[in-house]
C-alpha cells in the first residue's frame, strides 16, 4: 500500500468535508437570517398594523360629526363606508395576533356562537363593489339553521373568497350560489355536526389538470380575465384545515365550478327563522 497516497486521500476528504461544513454553516446562517425576518415581520403585522388603523378611525369620527352636521348626506355615507373599513381592519388584525398565539403555542384558536347566515351576508357586503354580489348572489340555507360554535372570522374569510373567485370567474350578469345545510359526522364522532358550504358557479370551468393544483399559491388559470395574488384559494385551504374541516373542487370545462367545505362545529342555541335577501 502506497502511504503517501493514502495521506493524499484523506487530505483530499478533508479538505472536502471543510468546505462542506463551511457551506452548512453559510446556509444555517441564511436560514437564521430569514427565521429572523419573516418572525420580524408577523411582530410588526401584529404589533404596528394597529395604530394607524386606529387613528385613521379616530379622524373619522371627527370628521363624520362635522359632515353629520353640515346635513351633506353622500359624504356621511362615505365617511361610513371609511369607518367600516377600518373596523374590518382591526378585526382582522385581532385574528391575525390569535393566529400568532396559537403559533406560539400559547393559544387556540376562539371560537364564539355565530350565525351563517349573517357571516354570509357580512362576506357578501365586503366583496368589491364591481362584482355585484348583492346582486348576484343567491343564499340557500335551511330554515332553523343552527347557531354554530366555530371561529366566526376564519368562516367569513373562507366564504368570501370563495364568492370573488366565483364571481370573478362567471359572466358578467350570471348568479352565484352559495348553499348550506348539516349533517352528522359519518366518521364515528357522535358529539360532532358538520356544516356542509357549497359554492356554485357558471364560469367557464376547470380542466382537470388544473383542478389538481388549484389550491398551490399563486396559481392563476385566468390572469387576464381576473385580478388577483392567486392566494385567495390557498388561504380557504388553510383556514379549512385549521378548522379540522375539508374542502375539495368539482369542475370541468363549461359547466362551471362547485367548491364544496366541511367545517366540524358544536351546536349554538338556535337562531331565528332564516330571512333570504
């Protein structure tokens, strides 16, 4: 056996693995570095997207006493579209910082007795304005419907993006239905309920190889029909799967789009009779 050559090898294997250990340490260092900015990031959502909201909602309320006052009628009514705007804001914010407790492992998400219809209807009135969604919207939600205990703002996110998608995506002048009904858990869990949500469409469709990555995030089928991040059905999913629910599409080219959820839920003291806009 060749001695030098053996040392010549196992210089060479540990000039290799010195390099290799130089490489892991530079990429746990960027991985620090991005832990750092992305945690950095959620503190300063949660922290500091607060306060502008709230002085914007203060100046409001100024503002609106004047107008209120002076009797200019249109104004006042857009002042309280302003002042609704940024109690959404702080809303959603409030749901962001649970969101973040929970991450933390110091928290679950809340959940509050709440009524589908008037989630539905509050999603509904926060869709952008040039979708007509009052308009085009037709509600299907069985009389007596439960109160439900489930996470109120998580519910109102999933149904509002899943009505813009299908707005966005159907003729101009076309009806979108959104129905809900409950059944019993199949799966042996007697002390659960599901709220079963379907979301119908008569948009143009989905081929079948897009219905496979249709929830991936930022997947666009139709960027130039349709604005969008290409986020909106990726953040239903995850929302879906924090609730320990399901979601799922059924579509195909020219026959429009179903998207069907299923939220568990605990059962709430009824609600009144259902009142359909």
């Amino acid at each position: 056996m060749d001695i030098r050559t053996a040392e010549d090898k196992t210089a060479v294997l540990e000039a290799l693995l010195n390099e290799a250990r130089i490489e892991a340490n530079q990429l746990r260092q960027r991985l620090d570095f991005y832990r750092r900015v992305i945690a950095s990031t959620r503190l300063v959502m949660g922290h500091e997207f607060k306060k502008p909201t709230t002085a914007m909602s203060g100046y409001l309320d100024l503002v609106h006493e004047d107008v209120h006052k002076a009797g200019l009628k249109e104004a006042l009514a857009f002042i309280d579209k302003a002042r609704h705007e940024c109690a959404l804001l702080n809303e959603l914010n409030a749901f962001y910082l649970d969101l973040l407790k929970v991450d933390g492992g110091t928290g679950e998400p809340p959940t509050e007795s709440v009524d589908l219809l008037e989630t539905i209807v509050d999603a509904i009135e926060q869709t952008p304005p040039g979708l007509r969604a009052t308009e085009r919207v037709r509600i299907v939600v069985a009389d007596r419907f439960p109160r439900m205990v489930v996470n109120r703002y998580a519910v109102k996110l999933i149904v509002l993006n899943l009505l813009e998608n299908a707005l966005k995506y159907s003729p101009a002048s076309a009806a979108v239905r959104i129905e809900a009904e409950t059944s019993f858990d199949k799966r042996g869990m007697s002390d659960r309920e599901l709220m079963k949500l379907r979301v119908v469409d008569s948009g143009k469709g989905i081929a079948p190889e897009d219905v496979k990555r249709i929830f991936m995030p930022f997947v666009r089928l139709d960027a130039a029909r349709a604005e969008g991040s290409g986020l909106g059905l990726t953040l239903v999913r995850n929302l879906v799967d924090m609730c320990d629910g399901e979601v799922s599409i059924r579509s195909e080219p020219g026959t429009g789009t179903t998207v069907f959820v299923t939220l568990p839920f605990a059962r709430a003291e009824q609600s009144s009779a259902v009142v359909r806009p």
